[in-house]
C-alpha cells in the first residue's frame, strides 16, 4: 500500500519550490539558522477555512499555531494525561516566549455544530464527544432565547466558546502571572467564512475589526 503524497499535495508542493520558496527562500534560510522566534501563538480550529496563516497573512516564522477541533483552550491540568494544546501553549510561552496569545474561532463551525446535536448524542468512545463536552456545557448556560433563531444560536456558542477560551487561558499560571506583569496580551477572534471579516474581543463585547 503507497504511502506517498496525494496528486494534488505533490502540485501544491511543485507550485511552493517554484514560487513562494523562491520569493522566500533568504528567509527560510535566516530563520533555520537563527531559529523561529515567533510573537504570537494563535489557537484555531481545525477547519480547512480557518488558516491563521492566511487570515493573517503571515510569513513563515511569524505564528505558532495550535489547531484542534472547535479552537479550544482547555483548563490547566497538570496531569499525566496527554495534552496536545496544553503542549504547544506551554512552549510557545516558556519557550519561545510569545508576546501574544490569539484564539480564533470561526463561523459555521463544525465542532460547534456537533454540540448543539443534542438529538444524536456521541457515544462515549467517541474522541469528539469527549473534546467538545465543555461546549456542551456552555450550551446549557445559553438564555434559551438564543435558540429562538438556530443560525444565531450556533454563532453564539462560537463567540462564547472563544470568551470561555479566553477565561481558561488565565488558569494556567504561568499565562496568568506573565498577563499579570504586561508582557503576554491575550486577545480572542471570531472569522466570517463568507465574508472573510474578523472580529476581535474588546472590553465591551465584540466589535468589528477594521
Ligand atoms: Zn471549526
């Protein structure tokens, strides 16, 4: 059985070496010698739509990114357990010491979506079921009005899963404490797929960026 690329990864890499490497290769070269140092790390969803990279139209060495399902920020657990997000929020800050911490949500979000299926619920040996049960939650805590409209229920729970994100960064102490001192920001987002339009989280709610 071949383990080779699929087709269509193999062009994308030819158009890269062709162009972009091209363009950036003095770059690439600085940044292997001298190692990344990255101001921000951005947590974001899985989701093909939602590339921090493109949204942000960032060079290489410029984000650390963390993407799961759903762009969720889990509370700090000093476990034995595995923690993918936990991992990368640990060396961004301690080791690479990021300035900057994003997390971005987006529209139409998948993972969200399957949270509010209330009707079909996950199994428990379901890996989904299992990541996104603080969204859950969240749902439950929702004014019931939201649900009047589903579209506006859905983007609601996306906002307030960035918010809860947010709030969940500040339990790891060592984010805590570095916010504490002013030299890590923290920040949240909300990307519109269709019109390609960013919000960020302000001290009075959400507001457009321009
Ligand atoms: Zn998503």
């Amino acid at each position: 059985m071949s383990l080779a690329l699929p087709g269509e990864l193999r062009e994308g890499y030819r158009r890269f070496r062709q162009t972009r490497y091209q363009a950036e290769r003095e770059r690439y070269r600085r940044l292997e010698a001298e190692g990344q140092r990255p101001a921000t790390i951005v947590i974001a969803c899985s989701d093909s739509r939602s590339g921090p990279e493109t949204i942000f139209d960032a060079l290489p060495g410029e984000l650390f990114v963390v993407r799961n399902v759903g762009a969720l920020v889990p509370v700090y657990a000093p476990d034995t357990r595995s923690h993918a997000a936990s991992s990368a929020l640990e060396y961004a800050v301690l080791a690479l010491q990021v300035r900057s911490i994003v997390v971005m949500g987006h529209g139409r979000c998948g993972g969200v979506a399957a949270a509010l299926e209330r009707k079909a619920p996950l199994t428990s040996t379901d890996f989904i079921g299992t990541w996104i049960a603080g969204l859950r939650d969240l749902a439950d805590e929702l004014d019931p009005g939201e649900w009047a409209d589903p579209e506006r229920g859905r983007r609601t729970l996306e906002l307030r899963s960035v918010e809860q994100s947010v709030v969940n960064l500040r339990t790891f102490p060592w984010i805590r404490s570095r916010e504490a001192a002013g030299t890590l920001h923290l920040a949240g987002a909300w990307f519109d797929i269709g019109l390609g339009e960013l919000k960020e989280l302000g001290d009075e709610g959400w507001r457009a960026v321009p």
